[in-house]
C-alpha cells in the first residue's frame, strides 16, 4: 500500500485543536493590559501629530563639514535658495568659529556678498565662540568669531560651548559662567537682531552628550545658569552618534526640565550608531521642540539626520502643521539637488525615504500605499516610483519593469512565469546577471519567448 501525503486527525487530535482555539482568545484582563500598551503608543503618535517642531536648517554648513569637496560661494547661494524653497525659515548662514579664523574662508565671502546685494538676513544665524575675560578678569575681549557677526550684519547668533573637562576644568566653572553671561551681554549689545529687535542667541553644548556621561550635574548647573540668561534655545548635539536613544530621551528630559518654557531645546545626532532618527523622536517625545539639522543626510564622519527625514516621518504619522508648513511635493527633487552640490554625485540609491530606490519596488508586497497606516505615498515628497527587478520580484513587478525600459511591452503571466523560471536556472548554473539593467531585463525577455 502506497504512503498518502494525507492526514486523517483522530478525535484526540481534534478536541486538542479545539481546546487551543478556545484558550487562544485574549482574556478581559490580558486585553485591558494590552488595550494600555497601544494607549501609549497611541498617545505619542498623537503627540508627534500634533507637534509643531521648530527646525533650523544647516544645509548650508552641516554638509560642508564632511564633503570631499568643499562648498564654493555658488554653492552657498544655491543651497541658501533651495533651503528657502522648501520653506525653512531659520537658516544658518555660516560659521565663523573655525581654527585659523583670520583667513578668510567662503563663509566670509558669501556674507559680503549678501550684505552687498543688500539681502534680507532675516531669520538667519552665524555661529561664533564666547569671548573671554582678561588675566585681572577686568576686560571682556569678544571672540573674532563674535566680531565677524556684528560685521556681516547677521541679526541671530549661536555660540558654541565645549563643557567636557577636557575643555573646563572643574576649578574654572565659575569663571567659564561669567565668560558666557558676558558673551551673551556683548551680543545683546552689538547685534542688530531681526527686524532690528534683539538678537536671538542660541547656546548649542557641542560636546553636550559626552560631558553628560562625565558629569551629568556639571550639564544640569550650565543649564539651570542660562535658564536666567537672556536667550532663546538650547542646542545639543551627539557629535559622534555614540549615544542610544534612551540615553538621548534621558539627556532630553533633563535639560528640558531646567529650562523655563520660553527658551526653546533643540537637537542634533549624528549617525555613529546607526540610532540617529531613534534618538530624535525620543528626543521630541520627551520635551526637545525641535532640530537644528542639513535637509540631506551629509555631514561629519558618515552622516547625520536630516531634517527631510523627520518631516517626511511626521507626515506619515499625519501632522498636517508640517504638511502646510514645508513644500513636501519638492522634498525629493531639492534633496537631489542638494547632495549633487555637496557631494559631485547623486544620492546614494539606498538612503532612505529620499534614495533613488527608496521607493523602486522589487516585490508587490513592498509597495507603500496612501490609505495603510504610516505608508508614505511617493507622490507625498516629490518621489517618482518604479520598479527593480531581483531574484525575489514577482510577476507585476517584472511586468511593470519592463515598461518601463520597453514602453508597450505585452508580458502575460505564463511569461513572467518563465522568466522567474530562467532566472532561477541562471543561478543554478552560476550566472550572476543584473536583470535590472535594461538590456538584459530584454534580453531576459527574448529567451522566456523564444520558442525552444
């Protein structure tokens, strides 16, 4: 007698299958603590849909600080235009406190050009060191960083602090707090701010994630000190991208909650550990109101995150303050122009939400629809979509592929069937060949309809 592939189950077998679909069904108590879990996780969607996050822009510094190539004044003035575009209304025009400050760099050029074309710097920022005290502690000397603010006419300043030991020893502190009171007087004092009220300064703890592992009541004293100061935000940034999203969530909550609700906190990580986006909406979700960040991922060692990438999160979570905010319909085409300016090439294809694959279907099931949950449709930034073709594309895809490269082909499933079938015995035999590529996706073609 021949084996079936058959089962028959015995009357056990079925009164077990019974008592598991019974025992399966969620009991009053599991589905009210469960019911909690998604209340939370339904409330911080609501949070992030509701948020109206302040962004200041760094597309025309962040990139500069890791391209091979540098950033010419053309460049400057393109990505000053395309940041405007969008729609950033805060811009960080340049940065002043580098080594080396008196040669001139294009920072300064592009300022005087500005200034000469007597251009609208509303809304714009310069950043600069703190100035220091003399030997007697009598005369404050502005930094040359500070005095290239005043010059260049830059209505907003942000100063960049270095709080580690390394930087302030334990018995300078004091000293270190006078200098930053004197620093932030002298802006008050010299700088025109916009529409010629008074300038806002923002304080940015460039080293902010480091001195908080070293000593988190030395960040805690600086904090409480400028919640008296005359300021309006509080920058951080992980610098190196070490930090885990908890880590920053904690960080976030402590600075936030020493902070008087008139002056703002905003962040900025770098993608060191690969948690960059992880740690900006922990940050926002406990207190930050918003990033200072480049619109493209650019920027330091292997990137950072970018602002692109948190607009176009919060748009899926669907906040509509955003959505009328920005031109999210030129997100994807400004991001492209952006990088080719700051790198000489395209964006890379992986990057994701802007890459040029981001939204180039290699399977049916991967395609993101407007109408499911957290799917953001490519029409909603600007994407133009597509199709791949690799070893795991179905029948749509290689169909909707091939149109793409032979416009008005004819491809029927019997055969796509027998293109996935020649695709399979290619690897069998130890054939590599990029199908994607669009003569040998026809090539590919020509065999699955050739007769044998």
């Amino acid at each position: 007698m021949q084996p079936s592939d058959k089962s028959v189950l015995t009357p056990e077998e079925r009164l077990q299958i019974s008592f598991l679909l019974k025992v399966s069904v969620l009991t009053p108590e599991e589905r009210l603590k469960l019911s909690s879990l998604l209340k939370a996780m339904e409330s911080k969607e609501q949070a992030l849909r509701n948020l109206d996050p302040m962004v200041l822009d760094l597309s025309i510094r962040e990139p500069a600080v890791g391209s091979p190539i540098g950033h010419v004044l053309e460049n400057k003035l393109a990505l000053l235009s395309l940041a405007r575009k969008f729609g950033f209304k805060e811009i960080l025009l340049a940065t002043f406190n580098v080594s080396m400050p008196e040669i001139e760099q294009v920072d300064d050029a592009f300022c005087k050009l500005l200034n000469e074309r007597k251009e609208d710097l509303t809304g714009t920022f310069g950043f600069a060191s703190p100035g220091k005290f003399s030997a007697d502690q009598k005369v404050f000397n502005a930094d040359i960083s500070m005095e290239k603010l005043k010059k260049y006419k830059i209505p907003n300043a942000i100063f960049d602090l270095d709080i580690t030991k390394a930087y302030v020893r334990v018995e300078d502190r004091d000293n270190y707090l006078r200098e930053l009171a004197a620093t932030i007087k002298w802006t008050h004092e010299n700088i025109r701010g916009d529409n010629g009220g008074a300038p806002r300064v923002y304080i940015n703890y460039q080293d902010g994630v480091d001195a908080f592992f070293e000593d988190w009541e030395w960040v805690a004293r600086v904090t409480k000190f400028l919640a008296t100061q005359p300021i309006a935000a509080i920058l951080y940034e992980d610098g190196k991208g070490t930090a885990l999203p908890f880590q920053i969530a904690t960080l976030t909550a402590m600075i936030k909650g020493l902070m008087p609700p008139n002056i703002k906190l905003l962040v900025h990580m770098h993608a060191g550990n690969g948690m960059e986006n992880a740690s900006i909406m922990e940050a926002l979700l406990n207190g930050a109101d918003g990033i200072w960040a480049g619109f493209t991922r650019e920027a330091a060692t292997n990137g950072h995150a970018p602002s692109s990438e948190l607009l176009a999160n919060l748009r899926r979570l669907g906040n509509q303050i955003v959505e009328k905010k920005y031109a999210f319909k030129q997100m994807v085409p400004i991001a492209h122009e952006m990088t080719k300016i700051n790198t000489g090439e395209q964006t890379q294809p992986d990057v994701p939400i802007i890459g040029r694959n981001a939204y180039r279907t290699i399977h049916t099931f991967f395609m993101q629809d407007k109408n499911q949950k957290m799917d953001l449709a490519p029409e909603a930034i600007g994407a133009k979509p597509g199709w791949r073709i690799t070893m795991s594309s179905d029948n749509a895809v290689l169909r909707n592929r091939l149109n793409e490269v032979r416009p008005g082909t004819e491809l029927d499933d019997a055969t796509a069937n027998r293109m996935r079938a020649l695709l399979r015995s290619d690897l069998m035999a130890g054939k590599r060949i990029a199908y994607d590529e669009p003569n040998n996706l026809i090539d590919l073609y020509v065999r699955a309809t050739t007769k044998p």
